[in-house]
C-alpha cells in the first residue's frame, strides 16, 4: 500500500531556492556556493515566522515526452 495518494502534495525538502531535493546535511555549503546567498539570510527568509503552507504543487498536464512543472509554494506569517 502507498504511504501517500498518487498526486497528493509534500513537503518541500532540500534547497528551497532551486527545488533540488537531493541537498540535505550539506544545504548550508550548497546554499552558498551555488546561489550566493549567506545562509544567515537564507535561514532568516525560509525558516523565521510561522509557516503556513510550504508545499511543493506540479501544475497542470504535461505532453507526451515533457516533464510537468513543479512549483514550491511558502506562505509564512511574520509578527513585528
């Protein structure tokens, strides 16, 4: 039995700049070699406030031979 339904959302894991899932213990390194970014600043815009959604949503059908199209989608709550 599947642990989840055939096209039901997940969670986003890994970079949340590119989408690249495969990034895990070392995402401080990728985050800053790849992108450029400190990661003071990433962790401050994706990890500060209170999540409200932060799943990852393929949009649409594709074409025979193409790959459809996943967008990440974070919504977060920030209190001054």
């Amino acid at each position: 039995m599947p642990r989840r339904r055939k096209y039901a959302q997940y969670y986003a894991a890994g970079c949340k700049i590119c989408g690249d899932t495969t990034v895990g213990r070392g995402i401080a390194k990728h985050v800053e070699g790849a992108h450029s970014v400190k990661y003071a600043a990433y962790k401050a815009c994706f990890e500060s406030g209170r999540a409200i959604v932060d799943t990852l949503e393929e949009t649409g059908t594709a074409a025979k031979g193409k790959k459809k199209a996943v967008i990440h989608v974070l919504v977060r709550r920030f209190t001054v």
